[in-house]
C-alpha cells in the first residue's frame, strides 16, 4: 500500500510525462497500482487513502441507541432478548450486550425484599425464587 506521499509524488511525475514503467520502477509498484490511481483520481478527483471505508459497519444506528437507552430509563429491569423484542431489532443479544457496555451499564442483582429472603430449604422452590437483575450505570 502506497501512503498518501507517494501516490502524490506519482502522480506528479505522471503530470510531468513520466513514463508509467518508470515511475514503477522508481517506486517499486506495479503499473497496475499506477493504473489505478489514475483512475480514482479522474473519477474522484482525490489520491488520498478511503480510510472511512474500512471495517464492519454497524448494525444499531444512532437512533437505535437513542430508542434502547430511552427503553432502559423506563425499564431498568429488562433483559436484552426483550429489547430486541420490544424494539424489532434484527441484531443478537451479544450485540445490544456490548452496546451496554459502552454506554456505561452492567447487570446488578436486584435486591430482594423482606418478604423475598426467607427461602425455603427445598431446592426446587428455591428455582422459582431466583432474583432478576437490573442495569445500572457504571460509575
């Protein structure tokens, strides 16, 4: 890959008449990388590397992260299967997960009642007690 001055400083020498195998030669390039350049630079009019188009795009937009940290405000105790659910998202749970994570949140037990904490010894009613958890904001 050529950087930014090299394929300014080709470009230079082509606009002065040097010949393409030459200014391979000098630049140890292909022609073809030459050809190429020639080319972006008639149908763009720029030579410079397209870093912006490098890498996987996004699947949640701005707006959906708007909708998702509007939904947890209302709803702290929501898990992500629901958002997605809720929201008509067509992403996995990993990816509203890690969004979470960015935006500052993690999962916290929620505390349990008076009522809540006497739990019978038998374990298949203590099945049907588990706690949820919430998000809350890191600190």
């Amino acid at each position: 890959m050529l950087h930014n001055e090299a394929r300014k400083l080709i470009l230079e020498g082509y606009d002065k008449g040097i010949r393409v195998k030459e200014l391979a030669k000098c630049f140890s390039v292909n022609t073809c990388s030459i050809y190429r350049l020639l080319k972006r630079r008639n149908e763009t009019g720029s030579y410079e590397t397209q870093t912006n188009l490098r890498g996987k795009k996004p699947k949640l937009s701005d707006a959906d992260h708007q909708h998702i940290l509007s939904l947890l405000e209302k709803q702290p105790d929501i898990t992500c299967l629901e958002i997605i659910e809720t929201l008509n998202l067509s992403v996995s749970i990993d990816t509203v997960w890690r969004f979470l994570q960015k935006a500052g949140y993690r999962r916290k037990k929620k505390s349990l009642h008076a009522s809540e904490r006497k739990r019978p010894r038998c374990g298949r009613e203590e099945e049907k007690l588990e706690r949820s958890y919430i998000w809350v904001p890191c600190k």
